[in-house]
C-alpha cells in the first residue's frame, strides 16, 4: 500500500514511474550501493542515481536539478507524513539522506 502511494505522489508531480518486480530486492540495494543505514521499502533508479524510500518529488526534483556528485538518496523507514504515509494525518520530521558509493551519508534535504 505505502508503495502504491509514493508512485501515486510521483505521478501527481508529473513523474512517469515504471514498476518492476524484482526477485531479490536486497541484492539490487546492494549493487546500487545503498547503504544499510538508508534502506527503506522500495528502491527506484533515475537519471543514473538510486532513490531509496519515501522521498518526496521535491527532493527529486532538486536531485535532478543540482547533480550532485553522489549514488542516491534515500529516507530511512517510513515517517509518517512522507509520500505514501500520508494515512495518519500527521508528519513527522524527517531527513533525505545522500549517500555515496562508500556508504557515506549526509542530509541532503529536511521536510516537516
């Protein structure tokens, strides 16, 4: 369900997200070199980075927009109030990490 709803946020952002099963999701984060301490639910690649969890179509955007030297990003877990957790009525704070090849991290954007 939380996935359904982070494409769906994507979708109303003007994203064009296709999904693909994949058999072992575990080998795929590795061999996108995400870290352990950034894995969330779902994975996806764009533009030549990996985009880890319910990260918001802004942080996307901005992602896209400064090409950083970096592997991806990515949100830990699944705060409340992030794409696709929106259920609950309330956000809570939280961080878009960016991460690099060595599993190095940092906040690449706050939300809530």
């Amino acid at each position: 369900g939380c996935c359904k709803g982070w494409i769906a946020h994507l979708e109303k952002q003007g994203f064009a997200p296709r999904i693909k099963e994949v058999p072992n999701l575990d080998a795929l984060k590795k061999r996108l070199g995400i870290p352990g301490t950034v894995v969330s639910c779902h994975t996806a690649v764009i533009a030549g980075y990996s985009v880890e969890g319910h990260v918001p179509a802004a942080a996307i955007r901005k992602l896209l927009r400064e090409r950083p030297a970096i592997a991806g990003i990515g949100v830990t877990g699944m705060p409340l109030g992030s794409p696709g957790m929106e259920g609950l009525g309330r956000m809570d704070p939280f961080d878009v990490m960016a991460f690099d090849r060595k599993g190095r991290t940092s906040v690449f954007a706050r939300f809530g």
